[in-house]
C-alpha cells in the first residue's frame, strides 16, 4: 500500500479558494430594513395625542375628572372616531 503526503501547495490553494468564496459571500449580505407605512405614521400621530387644538376648558375638566376617578368614556363614540379614521386609509 503506498501512502503520499498531500502538497502543501494543494492545501494553500484550496484555502484560498475557500476564502475568495467566503468574501464573495460577505459582500453580498443585505442590512435589515424598516420603513413606517403613511398609515403607522397617522396612528402614531394619534398616538402623541394632538391635545393642542383642545379647548383648555375642556382639557382641564377632563383631567380633573381623571384625577377624582369619575371619567367616563363614550365607547360608542370612540369606536366611531375610530372607524371614522380608518375609512380615511
């Protein structure tokens, strides 16, 4: 039975070969992207709350019936503001 070493050559080109592939490789990797649609941006805005355009009369009441617990709020109208919204989209 005859044995033979393997060249060092062979072993270095193939290391090469190797590492071009490797490099190849790296520059096609893509960084993730995220983008906000017009829609997320919208409900992000609501979101922040727009309380500047509320009269100060009506936003002082409304804090202090939250600060005493005796808030209620419309559910019926809410959901309708809300649907209002989303028909906009």
């Amino acid at each position: 039975m005859k044995v033979t070493g393997t060249s060092v050559n062979k072993i270095i080109n193939m290391y090469e070969i190797n590492k071009k592939g490797f490099e190849k490789n790296k520059e096609i990797t893509k960084k993730d992207t995220v983008e906000i649609s017009s829609l997320g941006k919208t409900l992000s805005s609501f979101a922040e709350g727009d309380i500047t355009s509320m009269p100060k009369e009506k936003l002082e009441k409304i804090r202090d019936e939250i600060s005493k617990g005796t808030y209620k709020v419309d559910a019926r109208l809410v959901a309708e503001k809300m649907i209002e919204a989303m028909k906009k989209y």
